[in-house]
C-alpha cells in the first residue's frame, strides 16, 4: 500500500488533511446551527446547506481552469489565505438578524471560492506526481492513501466540534447558538497548519507545481493529440460525472436529513457497549488493531511481525480499560458525532479495500475504475436499506415533533452506524477510483479543467441534497430513504448500459 509511493503524496495529503479538519469540523454542526440560530425550517436550512455544498465543489472548475493557465501552486496558496478570511468572518458572533445572515452568506462565498482554488488544484498536483513512469503502476493507491488522509481530518472533526461548543457555554458562559462559532474557528488553526505543511515540504512536489510562466522547464513538451480520442475521453469522463451526481446527492446526507434523523429519532442516550463507539479515541485504537493485523499477516520480518502483535495487545487492553471504566455511565448522544464514522470507516477500511483488489489484480479480475464507480452506486442503495429497516415503526418528523415525549419514536444508533458503514464501502468504490480515473483519462490540456468537471459533478450532487430537507416533515422516513435507494439503482444501470465505452478509454 504505503511502497513506491513518491514523497510529494504524503506532503500533498498532511496538508489537505489540516484544511478538511477544519472544513469538517464546521459542517458537522452547519445545518443544526442554521436552524437554531436563525430559526429556518428543515427545508430552508437545506437549501443553504446544500447550496454551500454545491459551490465548494462547483467552483474548482474555475480553479483548474486557472491553473491551467497560471500553475497549480499559486492557485493553491491563494486558496488558502481565501479560505482563512472566510473561515475567520465565520467565526465571529453576529447574532440572528439580517446582518449575521449576510455576514453569513459573505463568509459562505468566500470559503466557496477558496476552496474552488485548493480543492481541485491540489488533487491534480497528487495525480501529476504519477505521470513519471516509475509510479504509474501506483495511481490509484495513491489515490486511496490521499483519500484516506482527508477522512484523518474528518474523523477528529464531529468530536473537535462538539468538544469545543461545550468549552464554549460552560466555561466561557456563552450560549448555545454564539458556541457555534468557535466550532467554525477550529478552521484558521487548521488553515495555518495546513499551509505550514505545504511550504514546509515544497520541495517534494515543486516540480508538478507548473507554474508556466516562470518554470519552463518544468513544461510538459505538447505532443500531437488526436482529436477522436481526445473527444472519446472528454465524452466518457462526462458520462461518469453524470452518474456521480446522484452517488453524492445519496452521500451528503449525511450532514442534512441523517443529521436530522440523529437528532430527532435517535435514543437520546446510550450505555455499555454501546456507548463505546461514540468515544473517538475507542475508534482510533479499533483503526490501529485493522493496520496492526495487516502488519502481522503481510510483515516481513519477525521483528515487524512481534510489534504489530504487541501493538494489538495493547489496544485491546486499552479498549478493555475504557469499557471497564465507562460501565454503567450513560451517555448522551450529540448529533453531529455520527458523522465520525464515515471517516473511520475510510481510514479503517482503505487497507481491506486495497488488499482485495491486490488479490483480484494478482489473479487478472480486478474490476476496471468505471466499473468500480457502478458498484459503488449499488452499495450507496444498499445503505439506505437498512435506513428503511429502522424507519418503518417510526413516526413522520412533523409527528415526531408534534408528539409528547412519551409518544415519540426512536431507532437505536446501530441503524445510522450501519448506514455509514454501508457508505463507505460505497465511497471507496466511488470517489478515490473516480478522481483517480480524472487523472488518468483526462487530455494533458485539459486536467485540470476535467478535475474541475468532477468537482462540478460533485457539486450538482450537492445541490441535490436539499430534496432531503424538502421531503423532511410529513412523509414517512422509508419514503425518503426509498428515493435515494432508487435514484442510486438507475444510476448504476445506467453506468452498466455505457459501460464498454468506459473502458475503452481507461
């Protein structure tokens, strides 16, 4: 996993890890926030939410077409100071009325733009370091360990969130809706970090940069391109960019309406055993046994073998030591601490996924990146089954809301955590396959301006996601849940139907 990977990738990703940290950390409380400090409705909150979402991933089309123009470098940096501002303006407490909307929305549109320069920009710059032909064959686990480092700052978000909201009202006394704003402040320290890293360990990935203007040399050399091919890729990457709109509209609700259901439907608090998974630090002693085991199957030597095993030990004493001590302590569940567990699933689950498709490559089976992106949307609808499952008994939201507290109906967590978990095999079929297929197939003129065409379809995805605020009220769950398991089929039968036109060009 971790071999013949170049150096530039963990530098790209420890400072992509820093700015999602803080990204995260805001979106695990956005939506709640924007219902309790305005007073908007479901619907309304979403369609902020969702339009945010929609920009973040909207707006690197125009990033990469900059970089393309200007270097992905420059573009990079100046992403960050954006974003920094935004994040910044973010944070301060306004208030509920028309001026802290508009600072809002001000702040909103910068952090958009920002992330328009980074995101994208970025991501090509993690795709360059493999045109060099002594890491081609480590494309897409590159991608994967990039992917994962992103989910390193997510998972640390929800609880870095909730934590500091709660320093916030009880021992600064401020309350529940100003506690907000330091969740969303968390991000300038993550930004400064962020940007330490980048120039700290420039000179690993100086040379993909492509600064055009003043670094000639660092030029690729344009060869002829064929028009019918160059039209074959741009045609198929816009055929899987289609598709992915309804993987990420299914996706992100993740931060709306399975917020909301954490929120509303959950049991509000939880003991034993099953409080264990709520504590991040049980999650990450769970993420080191996965690699410790892989250590002791794939190890080498004895040496390495004997640590991992040690390693192992150790963590299940602790997780032995951390149950022992919470016995009998109940623990009230925050809603946005759900959203820890789509990251650690990632982190936990990228080896497992790059280990079975080793296997399937060393037998001449593995699937094709398209066709991995087509299972991924079964997997996606495949999550919302077990949403239908624990929603069947429960009242609609308008209901639940309206009902009298011992009249209200509520799901055990295991239902949203098996979700997540459904979800993220889903995503890692999905979204590292998916940008690392950009990478591949896109036209040398063109990368960045077809990364940012990922983007664009991540960012139509994420506009989609406020149909799930609009349908949260008076239909029953299962419905809601039912319509993302039906648009996730017939994106994958579609997918299968353009199949062959796919892997011509992969």
């Amino acid at each position: 996993m971790f071999e013949n990977q170049p150096k530039g990738l963990y530098a790209l990703a420890l400072a992509n890890t820093g700015e999602r940290f803080g990204y995260y950390t805001m979106l695990a409380v956005f939506a709640l926030f924007l219902r309790e400090n305005f007073g908007l409705a479901p619907g309304t909150a979403g369609a902020i939410y969702s339009t945010f979402l929609a920009l973040v991933y909207f707006l690197p089309l125009f990033g990469g077409m900059m970089a393309d123009k200007f270097g992905y470098g420059k573009m990079v940096t100046i992403g960050i100071l954006i974003m920094f501002l935004g994040y910044l303006m973010l944070s301060v407490p306004l208030g509920g009325d028309l001026v802290a909307m508009i600072g809002m929305i001000a702040a909103l549109l910068l952090i958009s733009f920002g992330t328009g320069l980074f995101k994208g920009n970025l991501q090509v710059m993690v795709g360059n370091l493999y045109d060099e032909a002594r890491f081609s064959t480590s494309r897409d686990s590159g991608f994967s360990i990039f992917y994962m480092a992103i989910n390193i700052g997510a998972l640390f978000a929800p609880t870095a969130a909730v934590k500091i909201m709660e320093w916030a009202e009880t021992s600064l006394g401020y309350s529940h809706a100003d506690a907000y704003h330091f969740a969303f402040a968390v991000a300038c320290v993550s930004l400064v970090l962020s940007i330490a890293i980048y120039y700290g360990f420039r000179s690993t990935f100086r040379h993909v940069e492509s600064d055009k203007k003043k670094d000639a040399a660092a030029k690729v050399v344009d060869e002829p391109e064929d028009p019918k091919d160059t039209k074959d890729r741009v045609v198929a990457l816009c055929l899987v960019f289609a598709v992915v709109i309804f993987f990420w509209m299914a996706f992100h609700q993740n931060g709306l309406t399975l917020t909301y259901f954490a929120d509303e439907f959950v049991t509000p608090t939880v003991t034993g055993a099953a409080a264990m998974p709520f504590d991040v630090i049980n999650l990450v002693l769970c993420i080191v046994m996965v690699y410790g085991l892989f250590s002791l199957v794939q190890g080498k030597t004895a040496k390495t073998k004997s640590i991992a095993a040690v390693v192992i030990v150790a963590c299940l004493g602790v997780l032995c030591y951390q149950y022992t001590a919470s016995e009998g302590q109940e623990v009230a569940l925050a809603a946005p601490i759900f959203q820890q567990f789509n990251p650690a699933f990632v982190v936990a689950l990228t080896p497992v996924s790059l280990a079975i498709f080793g296997w399937l490559a060393s037998k001449g089976k593995e699937p094709s990146a398209p066709r991995k992106i087509a299972y991924g949307m079964l997997v996606a609808g495949a999550a919302y089954l077990i949403m239908v499952a624990g929603s069947v008994s429960l009242l609609s939201p308008d209901a639940q809301a309206a009902a009298a507290d011992v009249d209200k109906t509520f799901a055990s967590p295991n239902y949203l955590i098996g979700t997540y978990l459904v979800l993220t095999f889903g995503e890692l079929l999905l979204s590292p396959m998916g940008i690392s297929f950009v990478s591949k197939v896109a036209p040398a003129k063109l990368k960045g301006t077809m990364m940012g065409g990922w983007f664009v379809a991540t960012a139509l995805g994420n506009f989609l996601v406020s149909v799930g605020g609009f349908l949260w009220g008076g239909l029953p769950l299962w419905i809601v849940w039912t319509v993302f398991i039906v648009l996730c089929l017939l994106s994958a039968a579609f997918m299968f139907a353009v199949m062959k036109r796919l892997e011509k060009v992969a």
